[in-house]
C-alpha cells in the first residue's frame, strides 16, 4: 500500500490558489481521521458518547436494534406486555423499574442500541476508531438472561426487536495492538452480563486514554512513527502509592512525557495527523512502500507549497521518508509560530482536562503523574486474569505493559500490596517467589 498521489496532486493545487490569494485562512487542518477531538471548546466538539456506546455494541455482538428511541422502545414492549394477560398486570412495574435507559442499561448490553445516531466529525471519528479496535464481530446471541423472570421477558421482547448487524465497514486501527487486546477484554466482559453492564463505560474511558497516549507516541517519536506501533512505555503509579522525583521512568516516560508544555509528544498530534491527511487516509506505518521518483517529487511540491503559503523555507529531497519527515517539521513549526498554536492548545487541552483527567493525580511537590485507581486496577486484574482462574504476578504486570501501562518496580511492590489488602492473591512459598492473582469474579 503506497501513499495516494491524486490526493496529493489534489491538495498541491488547493495550496497554490491559497498562495495566489495570499489567503493563509482557508488552509484547514483536517485531522479527524485518526483524532477524535478538533480546535474549540469542549461544549463545541459535539461528541455523542451515545452513538459511540451504540456503534461499538452493534458490531461487537453483531446486532441492531430496528428501533432507534426510548419513546419507541416503550411504547413497543408496552404494547407486548399488555396485550399479554399473564404480564399487563405488570405494565406500571415494568415502566417505573425497566423502561427508561438507566434501568434497561442495568441488565442488558442491548440497551446501548436504543439511541438516535448523531453524525457530526467527532462522534463518527470516535466510532471508527472504536470500531476499527474491534478486529472482528461477535456472535449475535446475547447470553443474558436477567436476574429475575421479569427480567428475562423484558429483555426477550427486547430481542425481537434485534437484527443483525449488516454494517460491517471499519477503519483500520492506528494502533493494532490495542485492536487485538480491546477485542479480547471486551470478549472477557460479555462472559458476565452483571459485569458487561457495570463495566462497560468503563473500559471505553480506559482504551480512549491508552488510544490517544499510545498514538502520540507511536507518531511523536521519528524512529517509532515507521514502524507498526508496539507498546511503548507509559509509566503510572497507583493511587495508595507515594509519588517521587526520584522515580526516573515515571517522570522520563510518565506524565511529562504526553503533557510537557515545552517536549510532551500530545502537542504533535493535531499538526502531524493534519499534515498526513493531506498524502494519505491509511497509517503512515502502513504506506511507505513506495520510493518512486515522482511520489517524491509531489510531496517535496506539496511541502514546497505549503512552506511558501507560510513564508517558511525549504529544501527538496530525495527520499521518501526524508520528505515525510520535513513535511511533518514544516506543519509543527507552522502551528508555533502563527495563530493556529492557540488550535493546537485547545486541542491538546481537550485530551488533558477531558480524556486523561481520571488517569492524572496532581503530587504537589512531587509533580503530575499518571495514576491507576484502584477500580480502573480491579476491572484490568479481571479482564487479564479471566474468570474464575489465577495469574502469576509478574504475568499480570506483562499483560499491563501490553495494553500500553507500564509500572516501574516501587508500582509492582505497591500492586502486590494492594491485591493482599483486596485478599485475591496467594503465595506458594515462604519466600514469595511464587504469588498467584486471583479474578474476583
């Protein structure tokens, strides 16, 4: 897979009337294809968590709902209860208790369905992000049955109104890795209903976090941004832990490492994702296959015109990459120097204050770190672990690493701490070489 020359040839073209109009406005930074959140206020990014939820249940247990509102769902199971005389008499229980999208959401995944899809470039980025970390679709029997005979009928007429899911477009993931573990721990989450319900929210937060961080690595970093992205270290410390200056990983790779004013990679995101958008809709990882001469030279044109539209120098060259990388370096120092920096800050902000903010403690003297509380602890023990059985320590502290959070060896001792204080772990030796950790579910 090469890099689109017509998309480039397209954008040359747009940049040259910019320059001929002298008009730097009307050059847009487009990064939605990767990047949930855009320029603005967090009030203006019109986000649908909704519509997310709905998009990542339909392919995850390949179902829809054929009806799309809470007014209509109501009226649709009051119509089948009280036509039936065995339930009719339930009719006021089942509205006061079931049929409103809390008490539905409290007992079936299938709830997330009922919900008027709400297109804007926010909300489908997120979807497709979301739908392109699930790598493949589940099977559409949902195994809930509820906790009670009422229950079990409301969600069986629930059922009916269910089909399957037809919509099988996807993007591809920016970050397979997480593709991979997504899918699993949401498969892990749908062997409990009670748990699915409780949890689900839950993990999306988790995994939008890891998304964003692993992704401003995996592009921020020039010798990582080539390669298919592996997960790269991101250090957290626990909640019951004490934070320390001293810890060199938690503040090299912590933290800082995302969110420096001056070095945080976060602050590349917007500019570089813009830039790619401008050569290619697929992963960089993905595209630079092809070295012919000219793809080079349309992209040395592309970035000649964009370093021209802001009066920047440049200085062609004769490999691929080499062009890649200067464009990227060119988009960067445009959005310092000009009034797209206060974009870039909104932006960046938004990651900070919106999707990191229940992963980011404040130490005071010891400086910000990223943190695991201990519910966000149990629900990841758990979806490692898998139900009902037990995992070496150390195997639980790889399967972290894996998902993109890394501990250092205070955080380990701290971990085992923590899981004595819950009592699910259990040693096999005086000595403790050998400790097991226990699902709680």
């Amino acid at each position: 897979m090469s890099i689109d020359m017509e998309r480039i040839k397209k954008c040359i073209i747009l940049i040259e009337g910019m320059i001929l109009d002298n008009n730097t406005s009307k050059f847009k930074n487009v990064a939605d294809e990767y990047l949930p959140i855009g320029p603005g206020p967090i009030d203006k990014q019109g986000l649908d968590w909704p519509s997310v939820y709905k998009a990542i249940i339909g392919k995850s247990f390949n179902t829809q709902c054929k009806l799309n509102s809470w007014s209509e769902i109501k009226n649709k199971l009051n119509d089948h209860f009280s036509a039936d005389r065995e339930t009719r008499a339930l009719v006021d229980v089942i509205n006061e208790i079931y049929l409103n999208a809390t008490g539905l959401k409290n007992i079936t995944p299938l709830a997330y369905l009922v919900c008027d899809k709400k297109n804007n470039a926010r909300t489908s980025s997120m979807e497709n992000i979301f739908t392109g970390l699930l790598s493949s679709s589940g099977g559409n029997d949902v195994q809930d049955e509820g906790n009670n005979l009422l229950e079990k009928l409301i969600i069986e007429a629930l059922k009916v109104n269910c089909i399957a899911n037809d919509d099988t477009n996807s993007k591809k993931a920016y970050i397979p890795f997480l593709s991979e573990l997504f899918t699993k721990d949401i498969e892990e989450l749908k062997g409990s209903t009670s748990w699915f319900v409780d949890e689900f929210e839950n993990l999306v937060e988790l995994y939008t976090f890891l998304y964003l961080s692993q992704l401003s690595i995996s592009l921020g970093v020039p010798r990582l941004r080539y390669d298919k992205p592996q997960s790269q270290p991101l250090y957290f410390i626990l909640e019951n832990e004490t934070a320390s200056k001293d810890r060199y990983e938690c503040n090299a790779h912590g933290y800082s490492y995302i969110f420096s004013k001056t070095s945080g990679q976060a602050k590349k995101l917007f500019p570089y994702l813009g830039y790619l958008n401008f050569i290619t809709e697929q992963p960089l990882w993905e595209v630079l296959q092809d070295e012919s001469a000219s793809l080079v030279q349309n992209v040395n044109h592309l970035n000649s015109n964009i370093s021209t539209l802001f009066s920047e120098p440049y200085q062609d060259t004769r490999e691929l990459k080499q062009a890649v990388e200067k464009g990227l370096e060119t988009q960067l120092r445009i959005f310092k120097k000009t009034e797209r920096k206060s974009a870039n800050d909104s932006v960046v902000g938004i990651f900070h204050n919106v999707f990191s903010r229940n992963f980011i403690t404040n130490r005071r003297t010891a400086g910000s770190y990223f943190e695991l509380k201990s519910n966000t602890l149990m629900l990841l023990t758990n979806l490692v672990i898998g139900k009902g059985n037990k995992l070496l320590i150390d195997d639980v502290v790889d399967a972290f690493k894996e998902r993109g959070i890394w501990l250092d060896i205070l955080s380990k001792n701290a971990l085992l701490k923590f899981y004595e204080s819950v009592g699910n772990c259990e040693k096999l030796s005086d000595s403790g070489d050998a400790v097991y950790v226990k699902s709680t579910i």
